[in-house]
C-alpha cells in the first residue's frame, strides 16, 4: 500500500454525516489554523502534525462504522492535562462535522494527542538555533554529540549531520542557523564554529555564547522535529513522507495479520498507536519501561517480523505495547 497527501486531498463521506461531503485537507487546514489562534502556539509552522492529522482524518472519516465513544486509553488523562486543547478541538468539530461527532470524546482526543505531539516539537513558541554539526564522515560519533549538545544546551535544534565532503549540500538544505564543526571549513552565509572532534567544556562554553548572540540577533527557527542519524540526503518533507508511508504499510499488514484478533473497537487507536510507534523508532524514541508480562514467542515474532521488513529495529517494550490491542494469550 502507498500512501501520500494526494489521498487525502478528497471528498470523504462518514456514516455521521452521509450526505455531507468533507474534503479532508481543507478541514486539516482550518483546524490546524483555529487551534494556532485560539492557543496562541504555532501549530501552523509544523508540517508533520498536518501531514499525520490529515492521514488520520481520512482513516476516521472514511470508516464505514463510527464507534460512538469506543475505547480511548489516553481520554482520562487528556482531558486532565489538556483541558482546553481538547475544548478548542471540540468546538471546531462541532463547528464542521456536527455536535453528533463532536460528543465523541474517543475521538476528540485522537485528534488532540496529534496536536500535543505538535506541542512537543514547537515548544510554546521558542525559537532555536538551528544546527548541522560536521564531522569526519557525518555519522561516527553523532549520537554522542547530539546527546551532549542537546543535554548541555537547551537553544539549539540539531538538525542534521554533515562530512566534510557533503556538508556544502547539506547546509543547502536544512539551511541552519549555525555550523559547529570539527573540521576547519568555510561558509559565507553561515557562521561556522570549530570544535574539538568530542566537545570540550570549553567548547560548549563557545557555543553557549554563539547561540546567546544570534538568538539577540533575531535569528533561529521554531523547531519542528529532532532528527536522529538518519539519511540526510532526504528533505525535510521527504522525511516526514517516509514516516507516514512506513506508518500506514506497517498498520495495513499488521491489521491483515491479527485482523481476526483485534477488537473493532480498538480499530481508531490500533491505527495512531502503530503511526505513533513508527514515529517513535524512526527517532529513536522507543518505549524504554520494562515488560512485565511474557509474550507468545509467535506473536512477538509476527510483529518484529512485518517491521524488520520495512527496516524498524522495534524493541521487546514497543511490541507488548501494540499486543495491548490485540486479544491473543500470554505466554
């Protein structure tokens, strides 16, 4: 299955409103622009919450069955800690697809978890000095230094890593706000700052101070997203575009495989939980708690087995995560 944004640019029809067609990027756009007004975060300068949202959307709005208030793990704790943000959503559903839809609190809070996973990547508005830090190869020791500059300095957004030999093209197109490099090397329209190949505390010191002074100066950008080693010979918006597709080949097949396991009510979560788990492998953010229950060897090796195909090295956590939707036997 190939999935793009071309697939959402359409009229859809829900068994809410039947006769009422929605065309699902225009409502993706309204809501996006509403929220970013009523909470004052800009929503609107993050591509990959229009992009994810919108794919959701058309899954939602397309089902042929809308489960009235199914089954929402996170409902209870959104609408604690998110309140208004869960508020604002519902009015604009209820503006555009109707007050049936909108007493839908499994589904409002759907589209709110999109929205507070935006919130995590732009922050409340903070810009940051965009980074690409240059070293020999542009991989060898970039999980270290990210970890270190990321961890010691809180202004800057490591957007990509370089060598030497590419860092010209590269630079070209994440355009950065600064270089700090390992290597001494020129670039007329970005200030470029050496560092010793392991960062010295007298280097971070450096960058502390580079960083406070172009922040004066106006410059930096609000951060989208955290990019780990990943190819950097990729754009922005084909990196969120793989992440999508991965998203949904992965969800198709695993849905094919358990389909005769997974709850119908489950189906809306079951979906935004393996977007969100591609999400997170893909930035190294998988689950890190320890599993407490023993898991059936075959289903463990069924579900590593569909993301290997799509080369996601997923952990023993996230799979007794996603068996959380599945109504199979332990052990």
């Amino acid at each position: 299955m190939i999935v793009d944004l071309k697939l959402c640019n359409r009229t859809v029809y829900t068994d809410l409103s039947a006769t009422t067609p929605v065309n699902v990027l225009e409502l993706t756009s309204r809501m996006v622009e509403f929220v970013t007004q009523e909470v004052q975060i800009p929503f609107n300068e993050d591509s990959l919450l229009f992009q994810n949202l919108a794919a959701h959307l058309t899954l939602s709005l397309e089902r042929t069955h809308h489960y009235q208030n199914g089954y929402n793990p996170f409902l209870k704790a959104i609408k604690k800690n998110e309140i208004a943000l869960f508020e604002k959503i519902r009015q604009l559903i209820a503006r555009e697809l109707g007050l049936k839809i909108a007493q839908d609190e499994s589904f409002i809070s759907y589209i709110t978890l999109h929205f507070m996973a935006a919130k995590e990547r732009v922050g409340n508005g903070e810009r940051k000095i965009r980074v690409v830090y240059v070293c020999a190869t542009g991989l060898g020791v970039t999980s270290f230094i990210q970890q270190k500059l990321s961890s010691e300095i809180e202004e800057i957004e490591i957007a990509g890593f370089a060598s030497v030999l590419n860092y010209d093209r590269i630079v070209g197109q994440i355009t950065p706000d600064l270089i700090i490099s390992a290597f001494p090397i020129e670039r007329q329209n970005v200030p470029v700052l050496q560092v010793k190949p392991l960062t010295s505390e007298k280097d971070i010191q450096a960058i502390k101070k580079k960083v406070k002074t172009l922040l004066a100066e106006g410059k930096g950008h609000l951060p989208i997203i955290n990019l780990r080693d990943v190819p950097k010979s990729m754009s922005m918006s084909e990196l969120n575009q793989d992440t999508i597709v991965k998203g949904f080949m992965v969800y198709q097949t695993l849905k094919e495989i358990f389909q005769h396991r997974l709850r119908p009510e489950f189906s809306e979560g079951f979906i935004l939980h393996i977007l969100l788990a591609v999400h997170r492998i893909i930035y190294n953010k998988q689950y890190q708690e320890t599993a407490t229950v023993t898991l059936s060897q075959k289903v463990v090796y069924q579900i590593e087995s569909v993301f290997n195909k799509y080369d996601l090295a997923i952990n023993k956590n996230e799979i007794r995560a996603i068996t959380e939707y599945l109504d199979i036997g332990r052990g």
